[in-house]
C-alpha cells in the first residue's frame, strides 16, 4: 500500500504526506494505492480477455459459460475496442498490441448477417469513443507503445466509421434517426423511426467534437450541435421541459418538439445530463451554455426529485416523473441512475460548489445501501421505494407484501433483480473517491468488486446474473457486455491507482474527460 499525495505524484510514493496544490483551500485530498486490489482486477481483466479473445475474438462478446461468441454490436469486434482505454491504463502491452492490430483489419462498411442495424448512440459511445480515446492516450501518456502509422490508422478508422453514420443526421430537423441499416447497395440508410430520445440524441457530441478537434474537420461537431441545439433550447416546453432544465425523453425528428414529458435519471434520459457538465468540462468557451442547462437540470433535481424512503428517511434517491407536480412522481431507481452521484459531484468540483458536492455523495450513500440490501451483495437492475413526505398519494402505493420485510429493513424493494456487469455505483464511488480522498470509498469499490468476482465468474470469463438477491445470483445469463472491460474494469482499477494525468482530479482543472462508456478523451479547451 502506497499514499500518494496528488501535488507529489510526480515524484513517486511518499508516505502520509498531505501537500494541498489546489487553488481551493477546501479540497486537496490525498490518495491511497492498494498493489493488491489492483492486481486483483488485473487478474479479472486478463481472464474475462483470455476467454473472449480464445472464443469470441473477432466478435463482439464473449458467451463465457458455452465458450462461444455473440454478435451483439454489429460484428466489429465489439470487446476488444471497449477494452482498449482499460488495457492501456493497466499497462497490458500485449493486449493492447493484440487491440490495435484489430481495429486495422475493421471494415465498418460491413456488418455481419444477422446484425445489421446500427445504433448511432451504442456505436458511437463504445467504438467511435474506444477509437478516439485510444488516440488520445496513443499519441499522450501512453506514447510509443505502438508504431506511429497504427495509431494514425486509428484515428483514420474513427473517421470512417463517422462518415458512415452521417447519414443518421440528414434529417429536417437534424435530430438524428438511431436506427441504421448498414450493408445496401448504396451504403447505410436510417430506418423510418419519427422520434428519438434525449440519451441516445444527446450522447453524441463529445465523441464527435473530439473527432472534429482531432481531425481539423468541424462537420462532425456541428452534426451533433444541432440534434443538441433541440434539447438545450425545448421548442415546446408546456410538454417537454416540466421543471426547469429536467426535459421530456422523446424527441420528433421532423420539427424537433417533445413528444412527452417523461423523465428523469434513469435510462433512455441519463446520459444527457451526465454530458452537459462534461462538455463545459471539455471547452467552457464552446460549451457554455450545456453549464448553464446542467446548472438548471440538477437545481431542479434537487428541489422536486430529491426523495426519502418513508423508513429510511436518512437515503436520497431521486425520483423519475411524467410531467410537472408531486402527483406525477414515480418513485423509481435503477442501476443506470447510479451515475448521477459521480457527475453531480464532477459538477461541483467543476464549478467549485460545494453543495453539488455534498449532494453528490448522498446520492452515492443511496447506491451503497442498494448493494448493501441484498444476499449477494450487488445492487439491482431498478427498485422502488415510497416517499416519506407523500403519505397515501396515489403514487406513493406500499411496498408489495412479499417485498415489505425487505423494504423494512432497506430502504427500497427490487423491481428487477438482473445485475448484467454494470458500471455506474463503482463509477459514482470513484469520483466520490477523487472528491475527497476518503477511502472508505475504495473499501466500498472493492467489497463491489469481491462480489462481482465471486457472484458473476462464470466459465471462461464473467457473466450477467438473473437474481441479485439469490444465493449464486440466481443462474448465468451466459452473457459478457464490451462495457465490463470498458467501465466496470476501469473504475475499479483507477479508484485503487495512483496519480496519472487521467484520474478525476478534486478541483477544476480537470485535462481529460471520461465518455459514458469510461473512455477518457483530453479535454480541449483552457483551463476553467
Ligand atoms: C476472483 O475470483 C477468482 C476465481 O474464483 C479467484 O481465483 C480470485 O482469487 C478472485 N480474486 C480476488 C481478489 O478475490
Ligand atoms: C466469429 O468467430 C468465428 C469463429 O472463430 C469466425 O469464423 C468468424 O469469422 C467470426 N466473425 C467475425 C465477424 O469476426
Ligand atoms: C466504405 O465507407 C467509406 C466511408 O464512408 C467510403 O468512403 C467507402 O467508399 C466505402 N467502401 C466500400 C467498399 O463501400
Ligand atoms: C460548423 O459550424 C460553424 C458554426 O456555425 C460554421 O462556421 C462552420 O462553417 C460549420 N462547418 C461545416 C463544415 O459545416
Ligand atoms: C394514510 O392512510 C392511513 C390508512 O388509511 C391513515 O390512517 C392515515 O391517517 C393517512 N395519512 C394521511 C396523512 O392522510
């Protein structure tokens, strides 16, 4: 065990030394670096790529229990480009030579059969994310461990794969259509779907813009700014803005308006919010206005989600809604929302506000205790709870009778009860971590990281389980996500790491930003 001082880092481990670097008076944690944790989640990594590159590679995923493979992301060997950031990190050279010489064999003007429709939002945030990242780390940290002409054709390869996709954005609006087809006689074309959702619209542009700021070429940038421009500017807001920042979810491609008021953190809005902050993060100058909006998003979350369980007033979940008013509150979390925490606290150390901070840790604290609830130790895929202030409303019904002793005694009661290697309490603990140095959040990561290793390893790799809260996790899903490599891995490696140019730092000084996949790309703009 090693503590690291984050003024030191550059000069190697010292020992119990707190040197306060930061502009801030209030923040200047210091870190501690566990040799074992990270060799336990190296050793997680090395098997889960073990088996997917002796039975799945090429292909997307790995099925680890009947050692075969799935094309589940179009047939572009969708692991192995997810796991490109994380092997880099954790200095696995020849992973990462294995990685590259893959992604210049890639054709993505194909997909394989069966497997021929393209998510813009999937694509986008786990390949053209994995690509641009690599670039980044190739070419910055992570310089020289392979030849110049690889690493150019990375990036030639991100920027075929966006040429590509383009056809997603020629839309009368310019919101983009999700759907693609690849594989016509004429190249890819959108499917015929009339909407889409503020996620997978407004999950684009950090990837895109970093492409453009890679490239010289601004066409990618201003392609997603567009489909954005919608969401940051509701065209009809008695429908789709119901509390000041917090938007509706589906968005028509024809004229841009919202086609409902439905929302909140959980999956299908999540990962709008999460980008806000992180593109003022990447450029204030160019992005001041996503600030303002995640200022908006996350007051309002505050002030009308904020809510209670009725016997566990002391946790803070936040509730989803469909349109304004107590009445229209749903009092529902999932796995997915469990980001909330961690940006809501990269908010605040980006904007230097404390009470973000201090909101951003309670939020982290409900996650735990959703972990903390069940037999295997590992949260569920979405839970209920009833509010404690909204007594008898009509949305604010009980906990179902076979769930109450457990509701009780928790907090919340389980409403899916998957756990498919999910990233985002790890996620949330990490920038937790980060914000304050306060290691219970590595022991926190690495309890999480225990029960995944002893619940979900599976055959010749990890898989998804059907039951959180059964012995074994119920049965294997025989299913291994690219984002098990991507995030889960990740964020379990760097909260126990040291200092390195890419770790979350406690201030605003932030010089790489991670995508919603955990692919870190160097931020752009000055110093905030
Ligand atoms: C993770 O699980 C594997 C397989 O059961 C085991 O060999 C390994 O020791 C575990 N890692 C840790 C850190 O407990
Ligand atoms: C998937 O793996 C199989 C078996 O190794 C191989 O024949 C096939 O070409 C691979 N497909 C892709 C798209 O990589
Ligand atoms: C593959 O896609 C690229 C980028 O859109 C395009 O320039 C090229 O012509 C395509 N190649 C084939 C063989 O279709
Ligand atoms: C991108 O948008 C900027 C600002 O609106 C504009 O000046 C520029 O010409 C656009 N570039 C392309 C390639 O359309
Ligand atoms: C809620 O309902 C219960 C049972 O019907 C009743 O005893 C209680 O007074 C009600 N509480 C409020 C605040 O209306």
């Amino acid at each position: 065990m090693h503590r690291y001082s984050w003024a030191l880092a550059a000069l190697g481990p010292v020992s119990s030394v707190v040197v306060s670097a930061s502009p801030l008076a209030f923040r200047s944690p210091s870190y501690v670096s566990h040799q074992d944790r990270l060799d336990g989640v190296k050793e997680a990594f090395q098997r889960s790529w073990d088996g997917y590159y002796e039975y799945a590679f090429p292909n997307d995923s790995l099925k680890p229990i009947s050692k075969t493979y799935d094309n589940d992301r179009n047939g572009w060997g969708a692991s192995a480009v997810d796991a490109i950031s994380t092997a880099l990190i954790m200095e696995n050279t020849e992973v990462v030579k294995q990685i590259v010489d893959h992604i210049k064999t890639i054709n993505f003007n194909q997909t394989v059969e069966g497997a021929e429709q393209v998510s813009l939002f999937e694509t986008t945030i786990r390949y053209l994310g994995g690509l641009v990242s690599a670039y980044d780390f190739l070419t910055g940290p992570f310089e020289g461990i392979v030849d110049q002409d690889s690493v150019d054709t990375i990036l030639d390869q991100a920027v075929n794969l966006a040429e590509l996709l383009s056809i997603a954005f020629d839309t009368p609006s310019g919101v983009p259509i999700n759907d693609l087809v690849f594989n016509g006689p004429d190249g890819p074309v959108t499917t015929n779907e009339a909407t889409n959702g503020i996620a997978t619209i407004g999950t684009l542009i950090l990837e895109w813009t970093r492409l453009s700021d890679l490239t010289g070429d601004d066409k990618y940038a201003n392609l997603t700014r567009t489909g954005e421009d919608w969401l940051l500017n509701v065209k009809n807001p008695e429908v789709g803005e119901p509390y000041p920042g917090l938007i509706g979810t589906n968005v028509n491609v024809k004229d841009g308006t919202f086609a409902d008021g439905r929302g909140g953190w959980n999956g299908g809005t999540d990962s709008f919010y999460e980008y806000l902050i992180k593109m003022y993060l990447y450029d204030s100058e160019r992005f001041g206005v996503f600030k303002d909006r995640w200022i908006a998003a996350i007051d309002s979350s505050i002030t009308y989600l904020a809510s209670h369980p009725s016997n566990r007033p002391e946790l803070t979940f936040l509730a989803a809604y469909n349109g304004a008013g107590p009445d229209k509150l749903n009092f529902v979390s999932s796995h997915l929302a469990c980001f909330d925490g961690g940006n809501i606290i990269l908010g605040g150390l980006t904007l230097d506000n404390e009470d973000y901070i201090k909101f951003g840790l309670e939020l982290v604290n409900g996650c735990h205790e959703t972990y903390l609830g069940t037999v295997t130790g590992i949260g569920p895929e979405s839970f209920r709870w009833q509010d404690s202030k909204l007594t008898n409303a009509s949305n604010n019904g009980a906990a179902p009778s076979d769930q109450a002793a457990f509701y009780a005694k928790n907090g919340y009661w389980i409403t899916s009860s998957a756990y498919i290697l999910r990233p985002e309490v790890v996620e949330s603990y990490y920038y937790a971590y980060r914000a304050t140095g306060d290691t219970k959040y590595q022991d926190w990561a690495w309890d999480a990281f225990l029960h995944i290793n002893e619940t979900c390893s599976a055959g010749v790799g990890f898989s998804a389980v059907t039951n959180v809260n059964a012995a074994n996790g119920g049965s294997f899903y025989d299913s291994q996500e690219s984002f098990w490599f991507a995030e889960v891995l990740k964020y379990s490696y760097l909260i126990q790491a040291g200092e390195a140019p890419y770790q979350v730092s406690a201030d605003h000084n932030n010089e790489w930003v991670f995508n919603t996949e955990a692919h870190p790309v160097r931020v752009a703009g000055k110093p905030i």
